[in-house]
C-alpha cells in the first residue's frame, strides 16, 4: 500500500499520485478478510468464513455449526441458522451441499 501525495504539480492539486511504488503486483491478502497462521500438524480449530454473502462458522470438526446471510436455494432475504452440537446446518439441515467459492 502506498500512500498518497496531494497532487504537487497543478495549482489545485486534484490529481494525487502515489509517493512511491512498492512494486507488489499480486498481493496474498486480496479478497480475504483475515488469516489464520497454524502450526503444522496442528488440527483445524473453530473458526469464521465469509463465503459468498454469507457469514459461516466452522467447529473444530469442518462442520459449519451456523450460518448467516443469502441462500437463494431457500429464501430471498437473509436468513440466520444455528445447528445443534455435532450437526451441520447445510448437509444435515438444509440436505444442500456447502457453498463453495
């Protein structure tokens, strides 16, 4: 990220340029919201994805324990689910296979 210079070359400096190139074309972090750094060997703990307009939470078992946000196989507005302990909303509720990107 490079930050921003109000434009030093016109009187009314509406034209701002980066002050320097950092040169990075492809950045790891674009279109994510966050990571998770793991030790190796270490199995998946519970954890928060958002996946096409929706809000999912995972249990340490890669089951998606609720979920909210858009499902157009069911509804036209948001909905919230939440599984019960050791159920996943999608495979075991809904019987719809778990979107994916």
């Amino acid at each position: 990220m490079s930050l921003h210079d109000v434009d030093k070359q016109s009187d009314n400096r509406a034209n701002p340029r980066p002050n320097a190139d950092d040169g990075v074309v492809n950045r790891m972090a674009h279109n994510t919201s966050g990571n998770t750094n793991r030790t190796a060997g270490l199995g998946v703990k519970q954890r928060m994805v958002f996946k096409n307009g929706l809000i999912m939470t995972y249990d340490s078992h890669n089951r998606v324990s609720s979920v909210y946000g858009y499902i157009p196989e069911l509804s036209s507005v948001p909905v919230l689910i939440t599984a019960k302990e050791g159920y996943d909303v999608f495979t075991d509720i809904l019987g719809i296979s778990t979107p994916i990107t």
